[in-house]
C-alpha cells in the first residue's frame, strides 16, 4: 500500500479516533475528580475539553493533498468525517461548563 | 417534544410520498440540499434546543444541598422498607409517608439484587443497587395516596413488589413523625 | 508455469465446480463454501427467529388480560429473558453475518470469503452454542435473569442453578462465531475484492459492512470479558462483580452496554446497507451522497460506542456524566438522518418504480422514523427518568430493531431470494402479508407507548386490573397474532417461490451490482473469471458482464492445480496483489468446533477435571489447519489471465492471513484493556475498597516473569527480522519458546502464590490479570514451537515469511500485555482505597 492511500485510510478515522480517546479522557477525569475530590474539578475539566477541541481542529481544518483516484474519494469523505467529529466533539463534551460534575 | 416528534415523522413521510407521488416538484433539489439541508439543517438546532433544554431541566431536579425531610427506602426481595433517619423511633414500614407540598430526599439502597423504585406519578425513577447508595428528590403537590412499583427486574417476585406512599398535609406529617418519636 | 489454455464456458464450468463444490450425502458436512455456509446461517438464524417468535407469543398470551395464571412467573421469566436473547444473539447478529457470508464475495467479485474453514468453524459453534440454549430451553433451564443478566441476581447466591451458567456459557460459545464473522468479513472487504475495485469504487453496501464488522471487532470483546468474569465469579467465587467484597454490580452493566449499545447499530447498518442497494435498485439511478453516507457511517460507528450508559440513567451517575452520553445519543441521530435524507433524495431524483422490495421499505421509513424520534426523546435525561424500564422502551427498541432490521432484511428477502433460488417472486401472497405484518406491527407495539406512559414496567408477568392498562395489552396482544399471521404468509411465499417460481436470466431486478453477474442459483465457485472494475461497482451492467465471466474472460478464467484460487489487491487502490489459495473442503472445523463444544460443556456441568483436556484437544486440532495450506518452494510470480502474473498469498508480505492476525490481536486487546479498565474501575468505584486485603504479590517473580515476557517478545521479532532478511531465524524462535515457557511458569506462579482471590476483587482481578498473561506467553510458545515445525517441514523462506511474521506479532502483543499487566497491579497494589 503506497504512503499516501494509508494516509488517506488513516485520517478517515483520525477525527473519531481523537474524540473515542477524549470521551474516554474526560468521563475518566470526571469521575477521577469525584473520587479524590479535586479542588479545581471543573477548571481540569473545561482544560482537557480545550486541548480536545484544539486537537480535532486540526483534521477538520487541515484537509489532506491527495493524489489518485481513491484517495481524493477518500479524502472528502475523511474531511466530512473529521468535520463531524469535531462538531460532536464541541457539543457532547459542552456540558463540561456547566453541569454539576458529581451530583 | 410529542407534537415535534409527530410534526417531523410527518414531514418525512410527506417528502417520501412526494418523491413518488409528485417526482417532478422534488426534481430540482440537489444531493447537496437534501443532504445538508434535511441531514444537517433540520435536525442540528432541533437537538440541539431539545438537549440543551433537557440538561438545564435535570440540573433542576438533582438532589442539590439539603431539604427538611429525608426518609430511607431499603429494597429486598420482594419488598421495599421505609425508615426516617430524622425519626429513628418510628418502626420500619412497607408504606412511605411524605409531606405533601415539600421536596423529599428519599436514600435508595438494597440489601441483595438490583431493584429500582419509581412511583409513577411523582416522577422519575432511581436504582437500589446493593453497595450504592442513590438519592431521589420527589414532590407530592396534592395529599393523597400514590402508588409505588419495582421497575428493575429482581427475580420471581418482581411484579409483586409494590408499595405505597401516603403523601400528608405538612400539619399531619409533622404530628405523625412527633407522635412516633419517643 | 504458463497460463491454463481458454477453455469453453460449459468445460470451464465442470473444471472449476469439480474443485469447489461440496459433495451431496456426508459430504455436506465437511462444506466451507461461502455459497453454502451463508445460505446455512441464513436459514438457521430464521429459525431461530421463529422459535424467538413463539416465545413473544407465549409472553403476548400471557400479557393478553390482567391476572393471567397462563404461566408461572418462574416460566415466564425465562421466557422473556430467552426471548431477547435468541433475537439479538441467535437471529440478528447471526442473520447479518450469513448475508455477509453469502453476499459479500458476489458483490466485491471474489470466489469466497477470505478463510473458508473459519467460516464453517463459526457456524458450528453458532449451531452447538444455539442447541445448547434451546435445550436448556426444553428442559425448563433456560437463562432466566432477562438478556441484560444484571449482576447479583445473575450471581450464584441468587441464581443457584445452572440457568445463568447456560447464558454465560452458550453465549460465549456462539460469540466465538461473530468474532471470527468480523474478522473474515473485514479482511475479506479490505483484500479480496476484484481488481480495478478501489475502495471508493466498492458499492456502497461493503462500507457499511466494514463498518459493521469493525464495530464488533472492537464492540463483542467487553461482552465476551464480563461472561469469563461473572462465570468465574459462579464457578471460582472470584468477586468481582460482588459488592460485599470489592466487587461492583456496575461493572458488569459497564461491559455489557458498552457491548450492548453498539450491537443495535451492529444490527441496524447492514440493514442500513441492504437498504442503500435496494434504494438505488428501484429509484433507477444511482445513490445519492456515496461520500456524505460514508462519512456518516464511520461517525455512526463511532458515535454508537459513546452511548451505553443511557442504559444506565437510573444508576445514579453524576449529572455530567450523563449529559456526555445524553448529548452523544442525541447526536447519533445526525448520520441517521444524513442517510435518510439521502435515501428520499435518491428516491425523489430518480425515476421511481413499485415492487415487494419497496413496500418494505416504505414499512421501514415509517417504522424506523417513529422509533427514531422515541430515540431521542429517551436520550432526554428528565423524560429517561419517567419511562426508563417501562413498556414505552419496549415500545422504542421494537420499532427500532424491527424498523431497523427487520423490515429491510423482508426488503433484502425479496430482492435477493431470487438470486438463491434462482426463481422470481410469486407475488399472491406477498402483499397481503406486508400488510398483516405492518398493522400487526403498528398495533402491537404503538400502543406500548401508551401502556409506558400509563407507568407499566417491562417484564412484569401479571398485572391488576384496576390500572387501567387491559385493553391497551389486550389490542397489542391482537396485533401481535396479525403480526404473526404475516410472517407465516411471508414463510408459505418463500416456499412457494422455491416451488412454482419461474426461473429467469440473469438480472431479474436490472440492479447494477455485481452479484447479478453471477448465475442464479450461483455456482460454487461463484465467478468462472474474476472481472476487471472500471466504474464505480454499482454502476455496471451485470447481465452483459456475466456471460463474458462466464466465457473465462476476466481473470483466473481456468483451474489450476486443483487449486481454489482467487484474487487479493492493494486495500485502497484495489490494484492485483496476489493470488489467494483457499483451502478446501475438510471436516477439521466441525471436529474443532465439536471440541470447543465439549470444553463449554465440561464448564456447564462443572466437570472442571476434563475441562482442559478438551482445551487442549481444541488447541492441537487447530495447530492441524496450516497442515494442507503453504508451499515448500518458492513459486515466482503465475499467470493471472489477460496478461498479467502475481504471487501466491504465501510469498506476499501482507497477506490476508497477516491482516486477520493483526485484526484478531486488535480484539483481543480490547478484551485486555477491557479488564484493565475493570480493575481501575473497581478501585475508583466500587465499594469496600477501604478494607481491602493485601494482595501479597511476590514482586520478584512478577518482574522476573515480565522480563522472560519481554525476552520472549524481542526474540521473536529477531527471528521475524533475521527470516525476511534472509538468515537463519530458527535460533530467535527456540529463544522465544524459551522465554515464553519461562513467563508463563512465573507469571503462573505469581498468580497461584498470591493470597486467596476469594477474598477481595482487589486480589481476583490481579490474579485474572496474571492469568491472562500467562495464557498468552504459553500461546506464544506454542506458536513459535509450531513454527519451528514448519520451517523443518520446509514451509518457511525468506518470501513465505507469514508464519515468523505472526509469532513475531503474537509475542510481541503478549509482551507488551505483560508490561500493562505489571502496570495495572503495581497500581492496584500500592494506591490506597478511595476514601
């Protein structure tokens, strides 16, 4: 397989990848927080939600150059596709800022 | 969200009926328009009002600092036990009795399977799960009696696992829980 | 070797099934044909759905008026609890993988699925795994602790017979079939598809299905642990799941949705897929959106593993918590409707025509939107408090589930049965049944919204009279008959279609994709030549293709060397890779998966002696399988046909075999982490951590099992090295059995000196953990001594490098699971409890 179809193949998934690691990242920290009693829960919170948002910017904003056939296809479903991760990236993980973490 | 859910199902069904009925008045529409605009337009501010409103709702009926009244239900199988730790004299009962007219933080807790309690017409329902131990804020804006049910499967006796709660005026609540007290 | 002579179709045709069908008698049994084995897991799975059938039945009898004694609540328990678990485990998922099975080659232009023999293993335990449920059904041992088996009612104190093990056990046991489904469904879609075929030219359908089976890749091995956990926990009383002891009931729900909610997209995008090739069919122009659906599917599949604790509402998790997966579940209904958009659009620009396909689409359309919309409102926090556990979600998984899957798979029955039986519909009976089964459906099920909200719960066996819910059950319980009635009209017009209907050429429905280019029925071998793709794979004229196929126009239009062979290509670019030799017709797996069954079996009834004798009989009969398979010289490139040469699968570097271990080292690394993430659970959440015992773990054995581990796993990637790089690697591979023997006698040992595992899960857990690990250093040795064996044998060079190359990922994998292991207890052994 040539370096750029993997690429291609790869950043298919890149978004939802990040945003499968962040889910489990933050509902990790949320309950870490609850469990120890962090003083600064929330700004933890609010921080990790950040650095996620950033990270997923960058497939979603930064569309791959391709060449072929298969990878310019695949390339503009990957765009959608990484578009879509950070769309969902920025609203499921919105709460962060204002409901109760350990209620 | 009833009549939205219908208004949507209906719209859906009109547009599916129009591409066979009338094809020629859906023919201008692009892939681009029904992907974007039926995918992505429609449903995005939908979700997201509805979501958005449904967080700031359960917000408000969280079990947040404290209330007046507190009462213990303890669930086994096949039967739920009501205690107050505020009346720790009052004997143990299979019935719940509330002030009607004032939140109340009712602990769950259960002493062997998972079993959840819900009276239906209070609201909403929380899990007695052996280990945990969750608390359910509930209002009784009328006296009267309500009738209260298991609603986690537990085992053969599951259905028979109901109970009561006897929602009081405040004046009669507040001598029943006195007169019990020693 | 020089290309086979052009032969005549008819010669072609006698040549090729002489080497690929399965003979009639006994014979059948030894069958791994794809054509075969997909028809048998299709027919099996509606069986099943028959017999899940009458069981909803017997409950909808029982449920028809208030205080019924129709049954016992002991009986009806298993019912309803059999109920679910033959539709979603033995109809269902098993459903959609004979489809794929079947399906798949056609459509992608290959002669079979990627491992034949595993495909016909999978079935077999998919039979024993299902004959043990329905048994246990007739012998009143059914599960009886509902599909979902909360812990502790599953548990040994409260479920002292053998009901649960049964779940557990038979569960497990026909799991074995869906992973190794996913696994041979994925790397068939990456690998063997005809060439030209680029990814993007797939039709549309193969997306969904590599979707489909990545999901439950990574979605059946959290299952899969929480069986082996509660069923330790049974059998051993190891107590992780028990909250007197460390254990938690929460962990088992954890692991059995985060399975448990991406098995209904699992279930619903194959639908999805049949649906976008059916679509197109009957609109008469191709689908709308090829990219947008694709985008939308790879962000369902993701999206779907962000849902599970919206099972879970009622457990009492923080506020935040559940806003995460309400939002996720409310988000999941975007990709939906991007594909439903996408389907009216295709419908509304094309030139749409009417036939039993599309009544049953329009039954889904309806069917799904509703149960769509109850979707989103369950995912609403506030409204999940209210009917969560009441007959409004019973209301809502039916319409979506049987929107979802089974009004497109009635859509895909008639669309392709012809295809199997080579005969068109008969139509009498097909509408009239529609209609039974759609008001049948309706009935019985819209008015579960009502019952819901009217506060009944699910699996209550009786009611009283005095609220109100009689009629409401009585109606649902006269729908469900009508429903009934419709799909035993659907069964008689199946039947009369294989009886009276009349045969055609080739492409009845003018569909575009290219399963119609085979003959209907199809031959064993499927293609008589494999074509070259130049268009977009569901934009072909299949009539036209098939007659030049069948003149052994395309490539491998000859036999040769009593040899089943077809093509491999480049994943993305669908370019010629290599020739795949398929391994042909035996009985090994039926006697394999007889073993398997019988090592399940000894665990069933507790006969624990004989247990790892038929482990071990299992473990020696598959070490048999690569015996027929490889080379003992190097081939050079062979001819393909129209001019062109590629390699046999054994002397390329990425064969389908690589790729199948890889995805299988993918599986079972979620299980790894999965029970990783169990022991951190445990420790944050669970109760009674304060008073944990100590764990006792001899440190120095520990470390020294980890570093023979390491050993092991560098030793073999040598070995790897030094073959493709042309030295010897025989001395790295005898370093590897070495070591791992030596791992896995430490790691063994550190498990069995630690203090009683009864005690605390804090202890259970390291003890699974080590007990893992050790597993997979003896695994590791095995594989390298069997390795050795092939290289003696001759079966190893420096080109046929595929046996080095999966030792060297095996151990590494179980190094590297040594090294997280270490991890994971060296946590667990110092962090003090939660206070």
């Amino acid at each position: 397989m040539r370096q750029g179809d993997k690429i291609a193949l790869i950043s298919l998934v890149a978004g939802f990848t990040v945003w499968s690691v962040g889910f489990v990242a933050l509902y990790g920290l949320q309950a870490l927080g609850c469990a120890y009693g962090w003083p600064t829960h929330r700004a933890v919170l609010i921080l990790a939600y950040g650095i996620l948002v950033a990270v997923l910017a960058v497939p979603a904003f930064w569309p791959l150059r391709s060449d072929g056939e298969a990878s310019a296809t695949l390339s503009v479903a990957a765009l959608w596709a990484n578009r879509a991760a950070l769309g969902a990236g920025v609203l499921v993980f919105l709460p962060v800022t204002f409901t109760s973490t350990c209620v | 969200m009833l009549a939205g859910a219908a208004v949507l199902t209906a719209l859906v069904l009109a547009l599916l009926t129009m591409a066979y009925l009338r094809p020629h008045r859906l023919a201008g529409v692009t892939a681009g328009q029904w992907i974007v605009g039926g995918g992505l337009i429609l449903p995005i501010p939908i979700l997201m009002l509805l979501t958005g409103t449904a967080l700031v709702l359960g917000e408000q009926l969280l079990p947040r600092g404290e209330v007046a009244y507190r009462a213990e239900a303890r669930a086994e199988q096949w039967a739920w036990r009501f205690s107050y730790p505020d009346v720790p004299g009052l004997p143990v009962s299979e019935t719940l009795h509330i002030p009607a007219g004032e939140p109340v933080d009712i602990a769950v807790t259960s002493a062997d399977v998972i079993h959840a309690f819900w009276v239906p017409r209070l609201g909403g329902k929380i899990d007695a799960i052996p280990g945990h131990r969750n608390v359910i804020r509930l209002q009784a804006d009328e006296p009267g009696i309500y009738r209260g049910i298991c609603a986690e499967f537990c085992g053969p006796g599951h259905e028979t696992m109901q109970f009561r709660v006897e929602a009081h005026d405040l004046e009669t609540f507040k001598s029943m829980m006195a007169g019990a007290a020693p | 070797m020089t290309e086979p002579a052009v032969v005549s179709p008819v010669r072609l045709h006698k040549e090729l099934d002489a080497i690929w069908r399965t003979p009639p008698g006994w014979g059948r049994l030894s069958s791994v044909n794809h054509t075969v084995l997909g028809k048998r897991f299709m027919v099996l799975a509606l069986t099943f759905f028959a017999i899940g059938g009458l069981l909803s039945m017997l409950i909808r009898a029982q449920l028809a008026t208030p205080e019924s004694g129709f049954l016992e609540p002991a009986l009806y328990n298993q019912i309803f609890t059999m109920h679910g678990v033959v539709m979603m485990f033995l109809f269902a998922i098993p459903m959609f993988e004979g489809f794929a099975i079947y399906m798949l080659p056609k459509m992608l232009g290959a002669r079979d699925m990627a491992f034949p023999r595993l495909t016909a293993y999978g079935f077999w335990c998919y039979l024993f795994g299902g004959m043990i449920l329905i048994a246990a059904l007739l012998f009143g041992a059914a599960p009886n602790g509902g599909w979902f088996m909360y812990t502790p009612l599953s548990s040994r104190p409260y479920s002292p017979g053998i009901n649960a093990d049964v779940w557990l056990l038979g569960i497990t046991f026909v799991e074995i079939s869906a992973v190794t489904a996913a696994i041979e469904i994925l790397v068939s879609i990456l690998k063997l598809r005809a060439p030209g075929m680029s990814l993007t030219r797939m039709p549309i359908i193969a997306w969904y299905m590599l979707v489909t089976s990545g999901m439950m890749v990574l979605g059946f091995p959290p299952l899969i642990l929480g069986s082996i956990l509660l069923e330790l926990e049974r059998a051993f009383n190891l107590p992780f799941f028990d909250p007197t002891r460390g254990g938690d009931p929460l962990l088992w729900q954890h692991l059995f949705w985060l399975f448990g909610h991406p098995e209904v997209y699992i279930i619903f995008l194959p639908a999805a897929g049949a649906l976008s090739t059916i679509i197109p069919v009957f609109a008469q122009r191709p689908i709308l959106g090829y990219r947008a659906i694709i985008a939308a599917i790879v962000a369902l599949g993701f999206l779907s593993f962000g849902l599970w604790v919206h099972h879970m509402f009622m457990v009492g998790i923080p506020h935040m918590a559940l806003a995460f997966f309400s939002a996720a579940s409310a988000l999941v209904a975007i990709p939906t409707a991007v594909q439903i958009f996408a389907w009216i659009g295709t419908l509304a620009s094309g030139r749409p025509r009417w036939d039993i396909p599309m009544l049953y689409v329009i039954g889904f359309f309806v069917v799904f939107v509703i149960g769509g919309m109850t979707g989103v409102m369950l995912a609403m926090v506030p409204f999940n408090t209210q009917a969560h556990d009441s007959y409004f979600v019973v209301a809502h998984l039916h319409y979506v589930l049987v929107g979802g899957f089974v009004f497109p798979m009635l859509a895909a029955l008639y669309h392709w049965l012809p295809h199997i039986t080579g005969r068109q519909s008969v139509y009498r009976l097909s509408v009239p049944a529609f209609w039974l089964i759609f008001i049948g459906f309706n009935m019985t099920f819209f008015l579960m919204h009502l019952t819901g909200l009217m506060g009944m719960p699910r699996r209550i066996s009786s009611y009283p009279s005095n609220w109100g819910w009689d009629w409401l059950n009585l109606l649902s319980s006269v729908g469900g008959f009508v429903l009934t009635i419709g799909f035993a009209m659907v069964l008689a017009d199946i039947l009369m279609q294989l009886r009276f209907g009349e045969r055609f050429g080739r492409d009845p429905w003018k569909a575009q994709t290219l399963e119609w280019a085979t003959a209907t029925p199809p031959p064993s071998y499927a293609f008589a030549s494999i074509p070259h793709i130049e268009s977009r794979a569901d934009q072909i004229d299949p009539a036209a293709l098939g007659s030049r196929l069948a003149g052994g126009e395309g490539y491998l239009g000859f036999a040769r060397a009593n040899r089943q062979e077809t093509l491999a290509v480049d994943m993305v670019t669908g370019a010629v890779e290599h020739v795949v030799v398929l391994p042909r017709r035996t009985l090994l797996p039926l006697w394999t998966a007889l073993a398997t069954g019988a090592f399940f079996l000894c665990l069933l009834f507790r006969l624990y002696a004989l247990a790892p004798l038929a482990l071990l009989g299992t473990l020696g009969l598959f070490l048999l399988w690569p015996g027929s398979l490889g080379e003992t010289a190097d081939q050079g490139p062979l001819p393909i046909g129209r001019g062109q040469s590629a390699p046999l699968d054994a002397e390329a570097s990425n064969n389908v075999t690589v790729l199948a271990s890889r995805t299988a080292l993918v599986t079972n690394a979620t299980l790894y982490s999965s029970l990783l993430f169990g022991g951190l659970f445990l420790l944050v959440v669970a109760p009674n951590w304060s008073s944990a015992p100590e764990t006792a773990v001899s440190w120095a054995m520990l470390l020294a099992g980890v570093g023979a581990a390491a050993v092991g796993g560098v030793a073999a990637l040598v070995g790897d090295r030094n073959n493709s790089g042309g030295r010897a690697p025989g001395p790295a591979l005898w370093m590897t059995v070495a070591a791992q023997i030596a791992a896995m006698v430490l790691l063994g040992a550190t498990a069995f000196l630690l203090a009683d595992p009864t005690q605390h899960a804090r202890i259970a857990i390291v003890f699974a953990v080590l007990a893992y690990c050790a597993l997979h250093a003896g695994i590791g040795a095995v594989l390298s001594g069997a390795t050795l064996f092939r290289l003696a044998r001759g079966h190893v060079s420096q080109n046929r490098g595929t046996a080095p190359r999966i030792v060297a990922l095996w151990n590494g994998f179980a190094a590297a699971t040594a090294v997280a292991g270490a991890a994971l207890i060296a946590v667990l052994d110092t962090a003090g409890a939660v206070a």
